[in-house]
C-alpha cells in the first residue's frame, strides 16, 4: 500500500508499507481524484473502499499532474498500481507522437524495406511550429489552396485550434498568438503543430455535429467535433447525442459498404492501435506499477482510411447521455479487470471483458466473429472492435467470487 506522509520540505513523500497480514487481495483501498464515472464505478467495485491523501493506498486513479509532481517522490510496494506511465505525453503530445512515429516509419524502412514502413501512413502531414517552420512554408507552398490546421502541442478540448489557407495567418499567430499570458512573462514561445486537413471526410447525414462544410473555416462547429466545444453551440440539445457505440458504426458502415471493405477498416484500425504504442516501446517508462487508458481520436475520410488525429492521456470520463455513461462505466469496469488488482487472471486470457489481447510478439489469434441483424453467417477479424462478444457471459467466467465471497 502506499501512505503519503506531509513534511517539512517544499515536496511530500509516498512510501508503500507491506500488506498487513489478513489483508487479501479482495481488500484494495483506492484513492480518486475525479469525481466523475470513474469514481462511481470505484466506489461499487466490491471489497474497494476509498481512502482519502494521507491514508495507506494501493490504487490510486489520479491525474497526470498528481503523477508529475508525486512519482519521482515515491516509494511503492510491488502491488501498488497508478493510471499513468511517468512520460506518457511522448504518445499524447501532439508534437510528440508525430516525432516518434516518423522516426518509428524510418527505422521499419531501413530494417524492413518501404512496404513495410507504409504501414504507418496514417497520420497527416505534420509540422512541429516554430522550430519545423521553414519546412512546413516549403510543404506550404508545394500544396497551395489546401486546408491546414494548428493545434497547440499540449492544450485539450480543442483549446487554441483554427484552421487556414494563407501564410498570412500564420504570420499573425507568429505575432500575437503563439503566447499564452504566462509564457509571455517567461518570454517563451508555445509550440504547435501545422497539419494537413483532412478536407474529405467520411458524414453520415452530410454532416460531423454541424453541416460540414469547407466554405467557412472559421466556425469551430462545422470543424471541431469535441463535446466541449459542441456543447458551447447556441443550437446544441444534450437530448440529441452525437455519439454512437463503435458496435453500431461497424453495423451502420457494413450495411452500407460490405462486410470485407469493413473488415479491412478495423484491421487498418488496429493497426494503428499496434504501430502507435510501437514506435513508443523504447521511450515509453515502462514501470511495472503503471497503466495507461488511452483515448484515440480516428478520423475516417471518404475512401474509409483512417487516420490517427491525436491521442489522450486522459479521455473524458463525463458521461453526455446515459447510454455514454453506461458504456464508459463498462469500459472503467473492463480497465479495473485487466489492472486485476485482485489477482484473477491467470495469463493466457485473450479477452477481459471487451478488451482483446491483440499484440505480443505479433497478432495473437484469429477466430470466427458472427454479426447480428446482418444477414451474414462468420467473418474473419483479427479483434473484436466493433463486434458483438458476449461480454457478460466473458465476465461471468472471469469475475469467480473469492471463497466466502457473495457474487455481486
């Protein structure tokens, strides 16, 4: 467990006593400091129990600022488990991830030839600002009339993005836009990327939230599709969620474009689940008391090609409807499972819950998926994403009571 004791220094410590004896694994004290899904699907876990700052813990949901500041402080017990890796902004910071899959693709293109490295073409053309600026005005000018989009490296909820045409504007931001107010008193320039719009993508009913269109890009309503900007808009009804469950989009796309042109999407989806969390292997801290739920932002466009936007280290866990809260309920269940804090599993799992098993030393099996309400008798998938799997009845073999424990 881990305790934190305050002292006298500007840095409090962390240290993690052994278990006391009698304390079994069914027992797992946790500290949260969320108050949304996740803290609800802690507090019904059966045998968890909240403790609060200054208590022994063995699992602690904290955020990415709690672990920055804490962790290099810390002494942890073996079992103890915390939700982030200690550098995980080399995968979710803007700049970051781009460096570390280009440098990924060229080392697949010397050791294993160009076909190879063309697997990872599913991220836009991108450029780091200013220190790629000369770079990304050459590329600029070899596309001209194309949409670009900047973002800055390390802000969330589509805080300080806008779109263009003209390196003018890009001038301007140069000037008055690239500072926040305390970066301007540090005299420090906040870097961005410059990225390739993707100017064709794939609508459902013509449209992302808004009618998508090119006419205007100015309106963040027609470009961004983030539930915090959307829910900003004068006309937006938290009656009406945008949102579908993956399960239904497969359905939806399959109905429309066949089961094999469907297949291929979530297996180039899968790929660059794989190839993204690859080309971070070697930098990423692997700690063995660290876990990580990533969020992954896919972009299909009109040919069904997807491409890799960005990836967070904290998804939003705030339901908009009740069915977006049962679903990351089951999600936060799902996580807690393979976390298994309760020491379940046994090691030869190839699913928990709705998680697959897809990567260790390459793709680990591939079965037969029936589809419901298709028509379709089997299709071959190398995941489940998207796929009806029997959830409940996987959970059920998995999730056995302790002895002397009552099923929940």
């Amino acid at each position: 467990m881990s305790r934190s004791k305050q002292t006298g220094g500007p840095k409090s410590n962390y240290t993690s006593p052994k278990r006391k004896e009698g304390e079994g694994r069914s027992t797992v004290r946790y500290r949260c400091g969320l108050s949304n899904t996740i803290q609800d699907v802690l507090h019904q876990r059966p045998g968890w129990i909240e403790v609060k700052d200054d208590c022994e813990w063995d699992f602690n949901w904290c955020d990415v600022g709690w672990l920055r500041e804490n962790f290099d402080h810390s002494y942890l017990e073996e079992h103890v488990r915390i939700c982030h890796f200690r550098n995980n902004y080399e995968l979710t910071r803007k700049n970051l991830m781009v460096k570390n899959l280009k440098r990924y693709r060229k080392t697949l293109e010397r050791e294993a030839g160009r076909l190879e490295a063309a697997k990872c073409d599913f991220f836009p053309r991108t450029f780091e600002l200013p220190n790629e600026y000369h770079l990304f005005v050459e590329e600029f000018k070899r596309s001209q009339g194309s949409t670009w989009i900047m973002k800055p490296v390390a802000r969330s909820q589509g805080k300080g993005i806008f779109l263009f045409r003209k390196l003018k504007d890009i001038m301007d931001w140069k000037k008055d836009g690239t500072r926040s107010d305390d970066q301007r008193e540090e005299n420090q320039v906040e870097s961005y990327v410059a990225q390739r719009y993707i100017e064709n993508p794939y609508l459902i009913s013509e449209r992302c939230v808004t009618r998508f269109s090119l006419s205007s890009i100015d309106d963040q309503y027609v470009h961004l599709t983030n539930v915090a900007v959307q829910k900003t808009a004068p006309d937006y009804d938290p009656e009406k969620d945008c949102k579908w469950q993956l399960q239904q989009l497969r359905r939806y796309l399959t109905a429309k474009h066949g089961r094999e042109t469907v297949e291929r999407l979530f297996q180039d989806i899968d790929n660059i689940f794989v190839r993204s969390l690859l080309s971070v292997q070697k930098v990423i801290i692997n700690d063995k008391h660290c876990f990580e739920l990533y969020g992954y932002d896919i972009l299909l466009d009109q040919d069904l090609k997807p491409w890799l936007i960005e990836v967070n280290a904290s998804p939003s866990l705030t339901a908009s409807s009740q069915e977006d809260y049962e679903m990351k309920s089951c999600l936060l269940e799902d996580t807690l499972h393979v976390v298994d804090m309760e020491g379940r599993l046994t090691g030869k799992e190839k699913q928990v819950g709705g998680f697959d098993l897809m990567w260790n030393d390459g793709p680990v099996y591939r079965e037969i998926i029936h589809f419901e309400n298709l028509g379709s008798t089997s299709l071959t998938a190398n995941t489940h994403l998207g796929c009806n799997n029997d959830r409940q009845k996987q959970l059920r073999y998995l999730l056995k009571p302790f002895p002397g424990q009552k099923r929940a």
